[in-house]
C-alpha cells in the first residue's frame, strides 16, 4: 500500500522535474520501447494526472528485480490525444504501460512507485503478454538479396565486385541503363556475356529480375 504523502511526494517531484523541461515540444513518436542495448525504457505518451501528458524516458537501474529510474520527462505543450497505447500513472504511483515491445513480444505492465527521489518504479507486474507478428519480408528486398548473391557469382568476375567496371567489362554504376525495364532485357537476354543461359527469368528463375534490383538499387545509388 502507497501512503497517500508518498504518492503527493511523487506527484510533487514529477511537477517539479517536468517544470524545469517544459517549453519544449517534441514530436510524437509511435509506442513504449525498450532498447535492451541500453536498459532504456521509452514512453512517448503517459498520462499524469494533475501535471499532464508527458513523454518521459526511464533506465534499467536493477535487474533482481527489477527497477526502472526515471531519466527524462517533458510535458506536452500541445494537446495530445490519449489512446489505448497510453501509459498512465494511476492512484497509489502505479505506472501502467499498457503495450511496449521487448524482443518479439509486447507487454502489458504494471510499475510501482517505489522511491521519489530519484523516482524510481519497481514491482514489476506483467498483465499480460502477446507475440508479434513479424512483417511480412518485403519482395523487393529478398529479389535485391537474391540478385546480390548472383551478381558476385555471375557478373562480378566481369564489372567489378561494385560494379565499377573492370578489364573484361564495362562499368554498371556510369552506365546509361538506370531504369529496370531495359536493364532486365540487357541482362536477360545477353548477359553473363558467353552464357546468357545462365542468367534469365524464366521457369522458377528470377535471376534477371534480381540482379536488376540489385543493380538499380544497390550498386547505381
Ligand atoms: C565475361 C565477362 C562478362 C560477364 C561475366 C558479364 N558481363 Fe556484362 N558485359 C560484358 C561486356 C564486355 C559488356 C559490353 C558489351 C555489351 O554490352 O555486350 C557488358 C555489358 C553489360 C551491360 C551493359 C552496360 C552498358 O552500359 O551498356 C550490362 C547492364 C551488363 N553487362 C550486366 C551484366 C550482368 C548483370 C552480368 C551478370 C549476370 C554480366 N553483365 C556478366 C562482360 C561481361
């Protein structure tokens, strides 16, 4: 149980520290992260009651068991609009986070107000957790990787590991065939020069396509 002078103190020292940040407004960002690489635990929006909407950033400070320092906070000196996403600091100090992405998971936790100055949550309270979905591998980029690795087997030897050109061949990266349509057509139908075979869209081979992607987008930015 939070004494209620403990939980004035807290709501005191977030006044207090936010008032010295405040004046600056930054720019929403998306949901609650958190950088394992740094222990830094990242709430763009939480809603305070009595000081306002503030993003504010916490670090790991203890691991057994856990602890969270707050680091930063800056009230928003535009309306902000909460949403479902929203971390909340709830009567008796609890700081509800309702989806922050850890790994392949998000969480939903609970903190506690545990210490006011620094202020620091603890408790740690896992409401629940969900696994993410991972998104769907661009086709873009796996033709770009495809044609990247047949592009080291079937041209390199010819126009340079960078398409910079080399004896046997002209430079990819000055030449004048920068759009895909005639690219593809050039390498499809007369490249590898000697075994123009070996590199065609057909069947279940998309290697022209490929390595035109990678071309365009890789060696020709
Ligand atoms: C045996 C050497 C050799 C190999 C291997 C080779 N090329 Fe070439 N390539 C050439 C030569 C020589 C030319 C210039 C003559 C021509 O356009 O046919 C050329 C021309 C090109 C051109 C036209 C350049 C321009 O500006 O007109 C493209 C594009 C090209 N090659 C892409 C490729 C790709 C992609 C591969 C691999 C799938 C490849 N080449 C493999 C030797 C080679």
């Amino acid at each position: 149980m939070q004494s209620s002078s403990r939980k004035t103190a807290f709501l005191l020292s977030m006044c207090l520290l936010v008032a010295g940040l405040a004046g600056a407004a930054p720019s929403l960002a998306a949901d609650a992260a958190f950088d394992g690489a740094t222990g830094v635990l990242t709430l763009p929006v939480v809603d305070v009651p009595g000081t306002g909407v503030v993003n504010a950033g916490l670090r790991l400070s203890k691991e057994n068991p856990i602890e969270f320092t707050l680091q930063s906070a800056q009230v928003y000196t535009t309306p902000v609009t909460l949403n479902n996403k929203s971390a909340q600091v709830r009567s008796g100090g609890v700081l509800y986070i309702p989806s922050v992405q850890v790994g392949s998971q998000l969480y939903e936790l609970n903190m506690t107000l545990i210490k006011p100055d620094p202020i620091t949550f603890g408790n740690l309270q896992v409401v629940g957790v969900t696994n993410v979905t991972p998104p769907a591998p661009d086709p873009l980029q796996l033709s770009i990787t495809a044609g990247e690795s047949r592009y080291a087997q079937l041209c390199a030897s010819c126009h340079g590991n960078n398409g910079e050109g080399a004896l046997q061949g002209p430079s990819l990266t000055s030449s004048a065939l920068t759009t895909f349509s005639p690219l593809r057509v050039k390498i499809n139908n007369t490249m590898p020069l000697g075994n123009s075979s070996a590199c065609v869209d057909s069947g279940s081979s998309t290697c022209a396509t490929d390595v035109t992607n990678f071309i365009i987008n890789r060696l020709q930015r």
